[in-house]
C-alpha cells in the first residue's frame, strides 16, 4: 500500500505537493499553473510567501475546499479556513491530518513561538510526513510515518547532514528531498542526501511535475 499511495505523490516545486487519493490534497501550494487540478484539502506550513501563497490557493480553491493551517496563515486566506497548533488532529473523510512542530533551532526565521507545522497525512493507513521549514528537531524522534519530506537545502531549514540525520531517527520506508531547486537549495543537495543515505534508507528524488 505504501508504493501505491507513493505514486500519487506529486512534486510541484520547492515544497509544494500534491497527493491524489480520495482527496485532492496540496501542501503548500506556490507557483502552479493555471489549469491545476482543483483541491478538496490544502495544508500550509506557515506565512511565508512561498508557502502561504493566497494567490495560488485562489487557483485550485473551490466552494467545498478546506484549508488547514497555523493563525499566521489563517489571516491571509478565506474560505473554509481550520487553524491547528502542533499537536491537534483532525479529519476529512477517510483523511486523518495531523499538526506536528516545525521550527529552527540554530536560526530564527522560524521560531518554535510561531506554532508553525508540518503535517502527517494519513490515507488508507499510509502516513505521509510534509516536515514544512524545520531544522532536525527533538519531536522528529517520535514520528512514526512511512513517507518522509524532507528539506535540504540549508539556510532556511535543515542542510544535507541535518536531514540525513532526521532520516535516520524517523526510518521511514521512503524519503523524499524537498525545499531545493527555487529561492536556495539545488539538484546536489538532493543527490547528496540520496548518496549519505544509500544502503540505510530509501531515497527517492522526484521529478517537478
């Protein structure tokens, strides 16, 4: 079940995805296309513009969707908008969100005060984690997911060797390098976190769709 939750997994950019399951579900949605699939389920991190970006939601927003995010976010946007702190839990359908800490630990562009998340999305009994801009913090050491990702790119969230770190204390079954590619990070920092994992745990680079 795994693989095949995996693969409807999509990679949009940075770190933006998209899972198609029951549910249409995007996290972070930022620089999609127009004619992108509408949502029933959007999950934001935080504020920041390249993550709480409204004028992306607006793109895929329909009537019946329903936004999950901290207070920060929840000031931007409209519509069906659920605030949730780390820790809360909730559930659309056969969809269990849950709200878990995301937060720097040797910078300050995201203060563990903020309340900003990540997410762990639970569908047919896979829990996916979306980790949102964090460095290897304590709390990861008590996730228990099968799909894990992961920033990598340094300055703003974890490097490559923080993020192998983090990998290694949440052993999912699959890891996916996010957070390069646009604004910092490149193609490297995820062939690097691939290589430093190889023969540990399973890395997958996925392609931007």
């Amino acid at each position: 079940m795994i693989e095949a939750i995996f693969q409807h997994i999509f990679w949009l950019g940075h770190d933006s995805f998209r899972i198609d399951a029951t549910s249409t579900i995007y996290v972070d949605p930022y620089d999609l296309p127009d004619n992108s699939p509408a949502a029933d389920i959007v999950l934001v991190t935080h504020e920041h513009f390249d993550h709480c970006s409204p004028a992306d939601i607006a793109k895929i927003q329909k009537d019946q969707t329903i936004i999950f995010t901290e207070k920060d976010s929840a000031a931007k946007l409209s519509g069906d908008v659920r605030t949730m702190k780390p820790g809360d839990t909730s559930s659309v359908s056969d969809i269990q969100i849950t709200a878990v800490p995301a937060y720097n630990i040797d910078k300050q562009f995201h203060p563990k005060i903020n309340g900003w998340l990540g997410f762990i999305v639970e569908l047919e009994g896979v829990r996916v984690y979306h980790a949102g801009d964090t460095d290897f913090i304590p709390e990861m050491g008590d996730l228990e997911v099968d799909i894990a990702l992961l920033p990598v790119s340094g300055t703003y969230v974890m490097n490559v060797e923080q993020a192998v770190r983090a990998a290694g204390v949440i052993k999912p079954k699959i890891a996916v390098p996010m957070h390069f590619g646009a604004i910092v990070g490149s193609q490297q920092d995820a062939e690097s976190f691939k290589g430093e994992l190889e023969g540990l745990i399973e890395v997958r680079i996925l392609e931007k769709t």
